[in-house]
C-alpha cells in the first residue's frame, strides 16, 4: 500500500503545483523507486528506463505521422475535406454543425491528432458559422467533442502506442477502431439533432449539387492517402512505421501539387513537428519509468486485487475500469494514461476473457472523452481558444453531449463485435 500512496501522492501533488506532466511522472516514478533501492541507485534506474523506454523500433511511426500532420494542416487539406463532409451533411438541418463532425472524423483520421482537428477544422468553420449565426458556444462544444473520433479511425497515434504496450497488432488495431470511431461521430451528430432547436441551429442547406463534382475531385487525392496507408498495412505491402513515412512523402507532394505549401513553410512544420514528438517522447519515456516502478512495487497486482474483490461479475469489473479511465482522463492526457494503465488493467480483462484488441478500442475511446473535459483536456481548450469562447459557455453545451459519447461507449463496451468484426473478417484469430 505505501509505494501506491507514494507514486499517486507524489504524482497528484505536483500536478496541482502545475509541475508539466512529463516531469511530474518522472519525478513520482523517481520517488517510488527510492522506496526499495537508494539515492544513487534510483537515479540510475530511472535513467536506464527512461532510455529503454525509446528503444522500440515502433515509436519511429510517431514522429512521421505528426509531420504528416502538419503537412496537411498547412497543405490545404483541411479545407478541402471540409467541402468534402458538405456532400454528406451539407443537406441535413443544422448543416454546418454536421459538416463539422464529419470533417473533423475525416481529419483526425488523416492527421492523427484531435487538437489538430480542432484547430484546423474549427478555424475554416468558425467564419462559415458565424455568417449564418451559429451559435459560437453551441458550435465551440459540436467541434471540441467531435475532434477525438478520429484518434480510433486509423491511422492513429495512440493505437500505435498501446499496440507496442500491450503487444498486440498493429493492423488488426487500426481496422477496429473505424466502426466505433464513426459510431462517435454519429452520436454527435444524433446530439445536433436532438439539441439544434433548443439552442436556435440554423436549418439550411449549404451546398449546392453543381458543386459536388469539383468537390469531389479536389478531395480525392486526400482521400487517397487513406486508402494507400491502410491498404499499403493490411495487403502486407509495408508496415505500420513504413506507412508513417510514406504518409510524409504523399502529403508533402499533395500540398506542393495544391499550391499551398512553401519551401518556406517546411522549416516551421519540422520545427514545430520536433516541438509535439519532443513533449510525446519525453512523455513515453516518464511513462516506461513509472510503468517498471509500479510492476517493482507489485503496485499492478495490488489494484487488481482490489477490483476483483469488487465484483467478479466481468460487466461490473469493466465498468469500473471504465470509471476509473473516465476519471483518469479527466486530469491526465492520453499518452501517459495508456502508458501507465494498460498494464495495469490488461491483465485484468484478459482474465475476464476480453479480447485485448477490443479491450484497446474501449480505453481509447473512454481517454478521448477525457480530452474534451476539465481541467486538462487540451481539445476542449484549444476549440475555446479557435472560438473565442470561455469553458463557462462552452461546459454546459458539452454536458449532454458528454452523456451521448458515455453511451455510445457504453454500447462499444458491451457489444465487443463492433470493434472485433472488422478484424476477424481481416483474419485476426483472438
């Protein structure tokens, strides 16, 4: 019990003190260590497996998929998958609120990040809303809670890396998470519908049909790049690091061929892509340290026990692990929480007998509503930030939202063939 008290302790004390996250898991990591081993020991501990940490061949997919992604951020991507999600939600009532989930789904998919999503399709929809007096509070929450449904369609950087925690596939990873990934967005849209009148969405159609060729031409080079990268990893052409490279190479010529990326603009993308792998590795690294400081500690077989004795009913023990993922995310961000926690919970559905691909897909998802919520969900600030919105306006337009994606979670939960049918069909044998 004392190695929990100090790693949790010492990690919710310096997260109050406002000590960044990577250091605060590093640091409570450090001190769980000094509990069996002494100073100069510890010291080299945490430094071995902070190194050990980064030793995986896998991680090189990290680093060129966030490029990817602002390449196409600057690409002119973003825009043009907009127009694209017009031909789908375009004739809906509440149609820009639509377009906005659809786009960001879209998005995200290609980018791998939500706060990117956010930031790109929030800024291309905002003077399109406002023209048509959208309500900037209601559409501030319609593009924070939508920007994460593309974290489960691939390809995605945090199945990547619960793939190399957990040792599982990759591929069969990326094909389970398209059907929960769409449900998501689907549900927000199910909440445009139910809310659009209570919060006075305007009730046009916004796109015209002599537009959708043009649209649809301009799109389909984008599109293309999901189409080679999964069928590139599901064929066995290349694997999923492989595609990562390959998705720098086809966006960097895509934004050259759209007239929209410079040779200029390609120091700041690398500068900023070395900033956002720099703060994730840094995070993957802390993460490793703490994840051998708690299996040195026994500290996963003690909260396993402990949830076990709750209930041996597998509905309940998944349940609360949910609950305690749901709360989790509410004051960590995604990467660290996948680090840290698929290890302790794995073992634990595995011996419920939850498949560890569909066991994946529901901690994504329940770590993507984390994001949109305070007090640390970045999406939820960066879409107040692209609005000009406060959480004051923002919170209570999100709230029945929030209640959708729980129950949209709810059904991926206990309906495992959403997430495990793509794969099966695919050849995965659990």
């Amino acid at each position: 019990m004392f190695p929990v008290l100090v790693l949790f302790g010492t990690l919710a004390v310096l997260l109050v003190l406002g000590v960044p996250i990577a250091f605060s898991i590093g640091i409570a990591a450090f001190f769980t260590i000094f509990v069996d081993f002494p100073v100069d020991k510890a010291a080299v501990l945490v430094s071995q497996k902070l190194a050990n940490g980064l030793n995986n061949f896998g991680l090189l997919a990290l680093p060129f998929f966030i490029v990817a992604g602002n390449l196409m951020n600057r690409g002119g991507l973003a825009s043009r998958l907009i127009n694209f999600a017009m031909l789908f939600g375009g004739r809906l009532p509440g149609a820009l609120s639509h377009v906005n989930v659809i786009a960001n789904m879209m998005f995200g998919a290609l980018s791998g990040s939500a706060t990117a999503s956010a930031a790109a399709v929030g800024g291309i929809m905002k003077p399109l809303q406002e023209k048509h007096k959208y309500p900037a509070d209601f559409s501030t929450a319609i593009n924070v809670s939508s920007c994460p449904a593309g974290l489960l369609i691939p390809p995605s950087n945090i199945l990547i890396l619960y793939a190399l925690v957990s040792s599982t596939s990759v591929q069969y990873l990326f094909i389970a998470g398209y059907i929960p990934g769409i449900l998501m967005g689907l549900g927000i849209m199910l909440g445009i519908f139910l809310l659009g009148n209570k919060y006075d969405i305007p009730r046009e159609n916004y796109i015209s049909q002599e537009r959708a060729n043009k649209v649809i031409f301009d799109a389909l080079p984008s599109l293309g790049l999901i189409i080679i990268i999964m069928g590139g990893i599901l064929a066995g052409v290349f694997t999923a690091t492989e595609a990562s490279a390959i998705a720098v190479i086809y966006s960097l010529l895509l934004g050259f061929a759209y007239r929209e990326l410079k040779v200029k603009d390609l120091f700041p993308i690398l500068v900023d892509s070395v900033v956002t792998t720099s703060i994730v590795l840094l995070m993957v690294a802390t993460s490793s340290a703490m994840s051998w400081s708690m299996a040195n500690a026994d500290i996963p077989d003690f909260i396993a026990e402990f949830i076990l004795q709750a209930s041996n009913n597998p509905i309940m023990i998944m349940l609360l692990m949910n609950f305690i993922l749901l709360l989790i995310g509410t004051f960590m961000d995604m990467t660290p929480a996948v680090l840290i926690f698929t290890p302790i919970f794995l073992p634990i559905a595995t011996q419920m007998g939850i498949d560890p691909i569909h066991f994946g897909i529901m901690m994504v998802f329940n770590l993507c509503i984390g994001i949109c919520t305070p007090p640390v969900g970045t999406a939820l600030f960066v879409g107040c930030s692209v609005y000009d919105t406060t959480l004051g306006q923002v919170v209570p337009k999100l709230l029945p939202l929030f209640l959708i994606m729980i129950i949209t979670l709810t059904i991926v939960i206990l309906v495992p063939s959403l997430s495990l049918w793509l794969p099966h069909l695919a050849g995965y044998n659990s």
